[in-house]
C-alpha cells in the first residue's frame, strides 16, 4: 500500500526546488555577463582594429573575425507613423499582429473573438512560498 502523500508537502517540495532554480539562474545570468562584457571588449578592439587598418575582416588560425551591419527600427511616435502609413500608403511599414490584451478587453465586454482571431486561454498551475 502507498503512504498517502501530503499536498503541503508537495507545494514544499516544489516551492523548494524554484528556489534553487531562481538561485542557479541568477549565479548564471551574473556570470554570463561578465563573459558577455568581456566579449564585447574583445569585439570592440577587433573593430576598431579593422577600422584603423582599413580591412573588413581578419583571418587568423584561430577563426575569422569580420564586419556586419546590423539595422534596428523602433517607434518614437506612434501617432505620426500610423498618419504617414495612412497618407502614403505604406501599410508594409507595419507588421501583422494582434493585441493579447486588447483581444482579452473585446471578450471581456461579451463579444466573440474578432474574425480572423484565435484566442486560448489556458489554466495552469502556480504555486507560491508561504509570506514570512
């Protein structure tokens, strides 16, 4: 026969094994960053190595150090994009997506997904420590 298990024991269990989950990501995430730093050091030497030598990339036995560009576009005004996008035509400025919030507000208010929409919703289970 199987001893019966406790729920207070389990939620401990578990409440005890996040933490020492939460402890080796952040022992991790500290050390990555220093590694990431230091990385980027080296990165910054190499580029300014290339830019004073003219060269887009270095060869050496150990690999291949070279140059890439990299293009970031973000919005600092919303309402100005969405006029020039209407005036101009220029609807592949913006990205197809739809708002989990704001679809979560329309069924909130009784409606149907909009058409087009898939919306899941999904129960899961979360556990907390006990507040000391």
């Amino acid at each position: 026969m199987e001893p019966q298990i406790k729920v207070g024991k389990v939620i401990e269990k578990y409440v005890a094994l996040r933490q020492e989950k939460e402890g080796i990501e952040r022992e991790t995430k500290t050390k990555v960053a220093v590694i990431r730093e230091n990385m980027n050091k080296l990165e910054s030497w190499l580029l300014a190595a290339m830019d004073a030598e003219g060269l887009q990339q270095f060869k050496s036995e150990a690999g291949t150090a070279y140059k890439t560009t990299i293009d970031h576009a973000g919005v600092a005004d919303w309402e100005e994009l969405i006029e020039f996008v209407k005036a101009n035509e220029a609807w592949t400025l913006l990205e197809k997506r739809v708002s989990k919030q704001a679809v979560k507000g329309y069924l909130d208010m009784g409606h149907e997904p909009p058409p087009g929409v898939n919306y899941v919703t999904k129960i899961v289970v979360n556990i907390r420590k006990p507040s000391e």
